[in-house]
C-alpha cells in the first residue's frame, strides 16, 4: 500500500507542477465554460413569468452550481489520446509498468487542482454581485454533492475514454465526440435544468448517464428534492458498464495497433 500512495503523489506533484505552468491558460479554460452564466440570465427572465417550478433565484443557484460542477468534472482526455495514437506516442507508454490511462487521470485530477483557487475567486464575486442569490447548503447536501461530483468526473472520464478507444480504427474519434456532446448539452442539464422538462420525458432522460454528469450534483447543492439512493445507482451502473466496454475496446485495439506495425 506505501508504494502505490508513493506512486500517487508522484503522478499528482508531477503533474500538478506542469499544470502550474499553463495557470494563465487555465484562467481561461474556466471562462470559456462560462455558457451556464450566460444561460442564468436568460432563465432568470423567463422565470419572472412564473410558469416554472423554479424561481429566479433558483434559477441562479442552480446555473451558479451548474457552472461549478463543470469545473471539477470536465473531461478532454479523447483528444490526448487521439494525438498519441496518431503520433505513434502511446507505444512509449505501452512499455512502462503503468496502464497508459492513469497518467490521463492523473493530469486531469492535477488540472482540477489548479481550478480550485479559481473556483473559490468565482464563488466571492458571484455572491458579491448577486447577493441575494446568498445560501447556505445542507451539510448532508455538501456530502452527497461532492460525492457526486467525483463520480460524475468518474462517469464523464470513463465514457469519453471509452470513445477514444476508437482511434485504434478511425482517425478522428473526437467527431463521435461531438456528436456525444449533441446530446450531452441538451439532456445534463447545462442548457436548461431537468425541472422543466415534461415529466414523461425527464423520467426517461434519469435513465441515461447524461444527467448524473451536470443536473445531479447541481441539484443536491442547490437542496433540490432528487433520488439519491437510485442516482447513485444509475451512476455506477453507468460507470460499470462503460468501464467493461472500455476494457473490452481497450484489448481489441491494442491488437489493431500492433497490426499496423506500432
């Protein structure tokens, strides 16, 4: 158990480190995620006509969370690893001790680390221009939502890692990518919380993994009454199931790579 903590802390020092060097571009990575501030707005004036279950500032707290949750649960490791592969790159990797993902967890964990600050810095000025969006979540709340928020950076990674594993047969993975991203923004909960959806149609959207990425940490935040045994549930049902296909893709590429004499 010491040389697998040993191991850990290395990865996360040395990463963390290199993170620190881009801490200017990561000031703008945080902004450029900034499409839930734009979109509190505009639910904020809808929400003056109270047609919906959520009032303004509901509307504000959720987006603020929404914004928040993103931080800490936003994923690029598809295009990394597409670049590796493309530029022969993951052979290197292939010949240390160390499964070639943990290193792409371990720089996506690091990056989370820098954000922090920045998160904090954003927390301070939202309050201090919207105060009396102010609150203070449940502590049972707290628990579950930074719970969530780790699995739902668990979930994100391990589907869009399984999606890369598709650069073992096509050049451009990053387009099923994108077209996972199509369905990801409508039905996570970015543009517009699950509360407003119908209820047939929210039902059936609870049964994806799309909103246990975004609308379900936000929501136990913001101490929006939500199913918290079944999220959970569903979540590591989902994680389970991708993480099977992923090693299953995982053997099967491998065998593709080697064939095109990598």
């Amino acid at each position: 158990m010491p040389w697998l903590i040993k191991k850990i802390v290395s990865f996360l020092s040395v990463y963390y480190a290199h993170m620190l060097e881009y801490r200017a571009e990561i000031f703008f990575w945080v902004l450029s995620g900034s499409l839930p501030i734009i979109l509190m707005g505009v639910w904020i004036k809808a929400a003056q006509g109270e047609n919906f279950s959520l009032t303004s500032v509901e509307f504000a707290r959720y987006f603020f969370c929404v914004f928040q949750v993103r931080q800490f649960t936003n994923v690029w490791v598809i295009w990394d690893f597409e670049k590796e592969v493309i530029e022969g790159k993951l052979s290197f990797k292939l010949l240390h001790p160390v499964d070639p993902g943990w290193y792409h967890v371990a720089r996506h964990i690091a990056e989370k680390m820098t954000r922090f600050p920045i998160a904090i810095l954003i927390t301070l000025l939202f309050f201090g221009l919207y105060p009396q969006a102010v609150w203070i979540p449940e502590l049972n709340n707290i628990i579950l939502g930074v719970i969530a928020i780790v699995l739902s950076f668990t979930l994100r990674f391990i589907i869009q890692y399984t999606l890369a594993m598709f650069c073992f047969w096509i050049e451009r993975a990053t387009a099923i990518q994108q077209f996972w991203f199509l369905f990801d923004i409508f039905l996570s909960g970015i543009t517009a919380p699950l509360d407003v959806f119908p209820p047939g149609i929210k039902e059936l959207v609870l049964l994806t993994p799309f909103p246990y990425t975004v609308y379900f940490p936000a929501s136990l935040f913001i101490n929006r009454s939500v199913n918290v045994t079944l999220s959970f549930i569903i979540m590591l049902t989902w994680i389970i199931l991708f993480f099977m296909l992923n090693r299953w893709l995982w053997k099967k590429g491998l065998k593709q790579y080697s064939g095109m004499g990598a």
